[in-house]
C-alpha cells in the first residue's frame, strides 16, 4: 500500500490548510455556496460548454469535420466515466485517509465524505471532460479546464481532500482522456459517420442549416441547387479524424 507523507510541514499539508483557512473567514452563505458551486454547478456547466460545442461544430467546416468533432465529444463524455472508473482502485491501493482525520483544525464544510481521499473523483472526471473537449475544439476546451480546476478548489476549500489528490485526479483524467483516444475515435468515428449519413438522425451531427464544404461542393453559407439545404453525402464511410483542419478546432487522429 502506497502512504503519502502526513508531516505538516509537507507543502501538500501546508496549501491543505491555507486554501481551507480561507472558510474561517468567510461568511456560512458562501461556504454552501461552494459547496453547491462544486457538487452541482460545476458539472451542469460543463454539460452547458459540451452541448455550446457540439452545437457550434455541427455548422462549421465541412461534414468530415462534424462527423470528427461529434466523435471527440462522445468520447470526452464517455471519458469522464471511464476515468472515475479507473478511480475506483486507486483509491483502495492507496488507501489515504481524508484531511480530517489526521489533521486537526481542517474546517470540514461537506459532511458525509468517509471513503478514501486519494485521487479527488471529482476532479479526475472534471479533468477527463475537459482534455476531451479540448481535443475537439481548444477554445471550448479550455473554458471546460479551467471549470475543471475551479471544481478541484472548492474540494480543497471544503476540505475534503488534500491539493495532491486534486493533482492526481487532474493527471488520472488527463491520462484517460489522451491515452485511449485513438482507440475510442477509431470505434466511434464509423458510428458517426453512419448517423451523418442517416435521415433526420443526421442533424445530431451536421446542422441541415451548414454547407457541405470540402466534401459535398458547397461551403457553409452557400446554397444547393435547390432552395432548401443540400443532402449529406451518399457514403461517409471513408471520413477519418486526421484531415488538416480549417478552423481553430484541434481533433486528435
């Protein structure tokens, strides 16, 4: 079993007690204002920036392109589970116990938090949904780090767990969400494509209001030979995720 040093003068304990002093200061309405910032509104904002992303992807650049970034999307949401999984037995293996218990003077502001304190759960899902979203799209992405990094303070600040297992949690999402990307776009990219080439399923990935760009003739803003939006392709087997990209997005081949 793995032990991380309890001494109080590890700089880990050290930064554990001024960013939970801070509470000692502060009036009882901010505390559960944290505290409800950090279990709920922390990851509804992350839902909002996925979905303002998917919504933007879906109408710029070329279908190639929605079909890509919608794949990315799916995979950093299924990233986020995937690595809180993976947090499971990292805790158990090493067994560290919350700040609370052995330090005293720890303002404890969340009751109910008994299991292990090695990595922050979540801060390793908040970490996961943000390195995926910026993959697809960096602007988006780092909007969803810095959520990410704000959710690891409020679990400092409530005190229910150490800077380090922010930290972990940080790197354990990271490692997720870049590790198994290939593999993850590899398997979600012909379920995309095949959903962009479907009827009105498609519009989950290609907003019927976008052009075709590169890969139908007509770029986005341009009109078909009709007056309504130009179909999608016949056949977008062949769409890949390594494709230069026209934009300011950044998907991961």
């Amino acid at each position: 079993m793995a032990v991380l040093a309890l001494d109080g003068s590890n700089p880990d304990i050290s930064l554990l007690y001024d960013i939970n002093g801070l509470a000692k200061g502060a009036p009882s309405w901010f505390d559960r204002v944290v505290e409800s910032v950090g279990d709920y509104g922390i990851p509804l904002a992350l839902v909002v920036v996925v979905l303002a992303c998917w919504l933007a992807v879906r109408r710029r650049g070329s279908v190639r392109d929605s079909v890509s970034a919608v794949a990315g999307l799916l995979w950093a949401t299924i990233a986020a589970g995937v690595a809180l999984l993976v947090s499971l037995p990292v805790r158990g293996f090493v067994g560290r116990p919350r700040p609370f218990v052995d330090h005293k003077g720890v303002d404890v502001l969340l009751a109910g938090q008994h299991g292990y304190s090695f990595v922050s759960g979540h801060a390793t899902l908040a970490m996961a949904v943000g390195v995926g979203l910026f993959v697809v799209h960096r602007k988006y992405g780092l909007v969803a780090i810095g959520l990410a990094v704000l959710e690891g303070f409020t679990r400092v600040y409530l005190g229910v767990h150490y800077p380090t297992d922010v930290i972990g949690g940080f790197a354990l999402g990271t490692a997720v969400a870049l590790l198994l990307t290939p593999i993850a776009m590899a398997l979600l990219t012909p379920l995309v494509s095949a959903v962009a080439a479907s009827g009105r399923a498609g519009r989950f990935v290609r907003s019927r209001r976008a052009g075709l760009g590169e890969d139908g003739g007509a770029a986005d803003g341009e009109e078909g030979d009709g007056p309504g939006p130009r179909p999608y392709p016949a056949d977008t087997r062949g769409l890949g995720v390594s494709d230069p990209r026209p934009d300011d997005t950044n998907l991961a081949a």
